[in-house]
C-alpha cells in the first residue's frame, strides 16, 4: 500500500514550508543588522586604524606563521604526552576513591586531598611552582628542563579534574550492575574491570573529551616558563616587530586544532543522547 | 533425600526492623521450593540473603553441609556455585548476550573463551534464543531478556538456582516464555528456589510451597496442602485476597 497525504494533510505542510521560510529570512535580516552594526562601531572607533596596523597586519601574520606553526607542535606533543598520563593517573585516582575497603582508607584520603588540592590552585600557580621551585631543589635525576616540568604541571592539575569526571562515571553505574556480576562470583577487581569501568567510560566520553579540548589549548601556558611553543613564538616574533599580529596567529592555530575535537564532542553527545532515549523507549 | 541446601534460625534485621524472623527452611537436591507471601514479607531480603548478597543478623545457611555464612568464608567462590535471576534483568547493556552469558564461566570458572562461546551457543539454541546471540541486550524484549538473565545464571553450571520474582516485570505472553525456560530447568533436575506471584505457576511447578508472612515462615507443605487446607489464619487472608484480585 502506498501513503498518500490528504488534501489536509497537503495544506498543513504547506503551511510549514511556509513558516520555515519566514523564520529563515528573518535570520538572514537580523543577522546583516548585527553585522552592520559591530563593523560601524569598530571601524568608527578612534583607535581602529593603529589596531587594525599592529594586530592584522598580513605582512608580520606571513613572516611570523613558520616559527609558530613550528612551536605549535611542540604544544602537541605536549598534549599527546600530557593526556597519556592524565587519563592513567585520573583513572587511578577515581578507582582509589570509589574503594570501600577500611584497608584502603589512606589510599582514599591522600586521592581526596589530592583531588582538593589541585583542583583548586589555578593552574599557572602549579605551572610556576612546579617550573621555578623544582629546578631550584637542585636535584640531579630531575631534568629541569621547561617543556617537562610544564608537561608535570599540566598532569598534575587535569589529572584531578579528570579524576572526578571518571568517579561521576563510575557511581553513575546502577548498583544492580556490580550485584549481578558479583552474584555470578566476578570478585571487585573483575566486575570493576569487565562490568563497571566500560560502562563508566561510555557515559563520561564527551565530558573528558571538553577536558581534552580544554587541555589542548591550556598547553600554551607552558611558554610562562621559557618552552619555545606557539605562544612563546609568537612573543618573540611580537618582540622583534612590536607589532602583535602573531599572537593573532598563534591565537587562529589554537582555535583551528581545537575546533574539529569540540566537533567530534558535540557529535558524541548528540548521538549519545539519541541513544538513551532509544533505549528509554522500550 | 539429604538437603543440598538449608536455611537454619535465619534472622536479618534492618536496624531495629527486624524482617526475617527465625526463618528455617529445608531444600532438597533436586526439588522446586516456591515461597509465596506479600510484597514486604520478606521474600526479597530471604534471597538476598541466600546468595549472601546480605549479611546474616543470626543464624545459619548450609549449601551441602557446608556452612556458607561462616564468618571470612570465600564469598566469590560461594556465588559462584549459586546462579541468581533478578526482577530488573540486570543484562550488563555494553555486552552482546553472548558476552553477557561467557563472562563468568571465562573469569570465575577459568573456561576457554571458545569453550564457553560453544556452551553460550549450546543453551540460547536449546531455549530458542539462537538468533538474538550476537544482539545487545536493549534490542530484546522483556520476555527474551529475563531468559537471557536465567541461560547466563545456569552457565555457571551453580548447584541451586535462585528466582526472585522473574516475571513481576513482564506482560503475560512474555511470563509464558520464562516459565516454560524454568518448567525445563525443573525437569533436567536443576534445584531451585523461586519467589513469585504467579500461583497458577507456583501450584504447577512446586514440591514445596514456604508461606512466608512480617517476616515468619507460617505455613509450608506441597500445593495442594497450601491451597486446599490453609491451616493458619493469615494465609487463609492472602489466598483470600488473591481469589478476590483474580489472581487465583
């Protein structure tokens, strides 16, 4: 058999079609109205022609863009290094502070302080004293050199926050999980391992992935203790010109290398959300 | 016939609630024991208790002479022996049915992961599950899932199987298709408790019917003794309110 709309049917689409194409100009309007108005406030302001030279000048963004790019990569390799460690030490953490063992107890407490601590000192805070007062310890083994103390730094504060996403994951598992799989005889460490952490890991996906976007662009703050990465570049290029266009260009970098991950998150959300709500519907 | 399983002055109390009373029952190998009673009678907390899910207040249980709640008692290896069934499924969703059913017979009891499989294929064959496999567990309905929960309990090859009110959570063509699984079970000698309130289901199935009412063991006997001659006061009530619910 096949759907043939009714005339009623016809004339309410029709209607829509209608309604969608009004609401579709009335962006387009409204949109060209705000456009007018931030372009005849910024280029009518007094100082727009010095701004316009010293921060979009495309002859400093063509010369500084090499050395930049070239620092950008090390922010990435910081970030790949720096999340390795994060997830492995957040996962650490949250296992240790959703124990229940009384054995465990100072292994609970020192993961609680932790977690307190680091998420409460700003990070540049962590990055200078983990950068400046290390090296000052004059301690051999320790390199002092700034891209892996920053690299330290950076573990050490995401690493609690990303804790905490986990542990939100991990309670967020129905207790009747870990009861059936212990009622089949699974011991903690099996029902932890094969029932617990996968579900975990699925519910918490794009909240550690807004971690992972966030961390990227924090990789910056490195160059506060002297790593030549994108931002330190694009100082010592500014130094050399006094003009500010390539902090613009390391700005613009950042944005690019973030913009397909929060993408990819928002994407993992949606379907996520979708899926739920499949599952809800049974 | 000795017992394989026994229930002996169990007492559990939540605070100073106290829900299982001197509760004492006898399980033979090889036999059904329905317990019937009101929701809040403590039918929930008795199975919770027998799979040592809950910590005994007093009392004893013995799975083939051995006393089970004996304090630093390996908890693992005693679950391992009893295959529980919830109301709620409890299917773990990341997991195909297949996964769901080789997990334990891979990590408790150290099975191949082939050997398992074949024995995973084996049963969902054998219960008419065949095709749903490799599906996860969301895409069955109610009725397939709750079997599902029963094949993964058996695969474990436990000595007594536990049911705690499988059906309350499905429509009636659904609680057909689990009872048929159970009435099978039944008749290839798996021992079993079942709570429930299917009493046509109870009558068919039961060698032992335990009456259990605030906690005590009331009456107990085979079906017709429990739904032809009710001795006490109390169950001549619920029968009562059952016949007048339709439910019997």
């Amino acid at each position: 058999m096949t759907y043939q709309p009714s005339s009623l049917q016809l004339q309410r689409e029709a209607a829509k079609r209608r309604a969608s194409r009004r609401s579709t100009l009335i962006a387009l309007a409204s949109t060209f109205a705000a456009g007018l108005l931030v372009t005849i406030v910024v280029t009518g302001a007094q100082g727009y022609e010095k701004v316009k030279e010293s921060f979009f000048n495309w002859h400093y963004a063509k010369l500084a863009l090499p050395s930049v790019f070239h620092g950008l990569l090390l922010n990435l390799r910081v970030l790949i290094i720096a999340e390795f460690f994060v997830l492995l030490i957040g996962l650490l953490i949250a296992i240790a502070r959703t124990t229940t063992s009384p054995v465990l107890y100072p292994v609970r407490l020192i993961a609680t302080i932790y977690t307190d601590l680091f998420r409460g000192l700003p990070l540049l805070l962590v990055l200078l004293l983990v950068g400046l007062g290390i090296p000052g310890l004059r301690i051999n083994w320790i390199p002092n050199s700034a891209v892996v103390l920053g690299t330290v730094a950076l573990v050490l504060t995401y690493s609690a926050y990303v804790a905490e996403v986990i542990r939100a994951g991990i309670e967020g598992v129905n207790p009747t999980q870990r009861q059936a799989a212990r009622a089949l005889g699974l011991s903690q460490g099996q029902t932890l391992e094969h029932v617990v952490l996968p579900q975990a890991f699925r519910n918490v996906t794009p909240p550690l992935l807004n971690d992972f976007v966030s961390l990227q662009k924090d990789s910056g703050l490195i160059s506060v203790l002297g790593a030549v990465d994108a931002i330190r570049a694009a100082g010592i290029q500014t130094a050399q010109s006094f003009n500010f266009t390539p902090y613009l260009v390391a700005g613009a970098l950042f944005v690019l290398l973030t913009i397909p991950l929060t993408r990819f998150t928002d994407w993992l959300t949606r379907r996520q959300d979708a899926k739920q709500r499949a599952q809800g519907q049974w | 016939m000795s017992n394989l399983f026994e229930v002996k002055e169990l007492r559990k109390s939540f605070g100073a609630n106290l829900v299982l009373d001197n509760v004492s029952i006898e399980f033979p190998a090889q036999s059904a024991t329905v317990i019937i009673g009101a929701s809040g009678s403590g039918k929930s907390t008795l199975m919770r208790c027998m799979n040592l899910l809950e910590e005994l207040n007093d009392g004893q249980i013995l799975l083939d002479s051995q006393d089970i709640s004996a304090y630093g008692i390996d908890l693992d290896s005693v679950r391992g022996k009893i295959g529980s069934v919830f109301q709620a499924f409890n299917l773990f969703p990341h997991l195909s049915v297949v996964q769901n059913i080789t997990l334990a017979p891979r990590l408790v009891h150290g099975k191949s992961k082939d050997e398992a499989d074949l024995l995973a294929r084996t049963l969902l064959t054998r219960f008419g599950l065949a095709e749903k496999a490799d599906e996860y567990p969301n895409l069955l309905s109610g009725g397939q899932q709750q079997r599902v929960a029963i094949i993964r309990a058996v695969a474990t090859n436990p000595m007594l199987l536990l049911l705690d009110e499988v059906t309350s959570a499905l429509d009636p063509v659904l609680i057909a298709e689990v009872l048929t699984l159970i009435s099978e079970l039944k008749n290839e000698g798996m021992t079993m408790v079942i709570a429930t309130h299917e009493m046509g289901f109870a009558k068919k199935i039961a060698d032992n019917i335990v009456f259990l009412h605030k906690g005590r063991v009331h009456e107990s006997g085979t079906p017709e003794k429990i739904f032809n001659a009710p001795q006490t006061q109390e169950l001549k009530e619920f029968l009562g309110a059952l016949h007048q619910a339709g439910r019997l």
